[in-house]
C-alpha cells in the first residue's frame, strides 16, 4: 500500500476494504444513504467493473491455476490472455450481426 501511496495510485476496493489506510477507496456503506453517496457509490462500481470482470475471465484460464513461472513473465501472459479474449469477444459479436 505504501508503494501505491508513493506512485500516486489510487485503489478502488469493495466494502470488505472499510477503513484501509492509504490510497484505498471504498463505496458508502449503510441503508438509506443520500443521494449524493449513491451517486458514489453507482461512479465506483462503474470504475471497478471492469477490473472485475477481467479477474473472472483470467481465472477461467487454467493455464493461470498451474503456472510455475517468474511474476513478470506471468504478467506477459496475462496479457496475451486478455488480447485472446477480447479476440473471441469480437469475433462473437461479429458472427452475431453477420447472423442478424
């Protein structure tokens, strides 16, 4: 944490993360919150969604579950998984409207 406090990075994180020090961001917690921590609320989870949505397609890859390499070649990986995914998105899309 004190790394990303340092870098000036910002880390948007779920309400399990309530009262983390440092650069660490959460949603309002709580019933029968203003319409202004809704709001928040609603621009956080839009900033975060994609960040999950990639860890729940990188975890699908079981090449990922048994990989006994260095982190930063497992970073090259990760990132070729993400260019093949969005690949087969793509052509899923493609392949729709060619259909339609």
């Amino acid at each position: 944490m004190d790394a990303l406090e340092q870098a000036g990075i910002i880390t948007l994180a779920d309400k399990a993360y309530q009262g983390a020090e440092g650069p660490v961001r959460t949603p309002n917690k709580g019933k029968n919150k203003p319409a202004s921590q809704k709001q928040a609320n609603q621009a956080h989870a839009k900033l975060r969604g994609p960040g999950e949505r990639a860890n729940a397609q990188l975890k699908s890859w079981k090449i990922l579950r048994k990989l006994r390499c260095s982190p930063s070649k497992a970073g090259h990986l990760c990132k070729a998984i993400s260019v093949l995914q969005n690949h087969r998105a793509r052509a899923g899309r493609v392949r729709m409207k060619s259909i339609q």
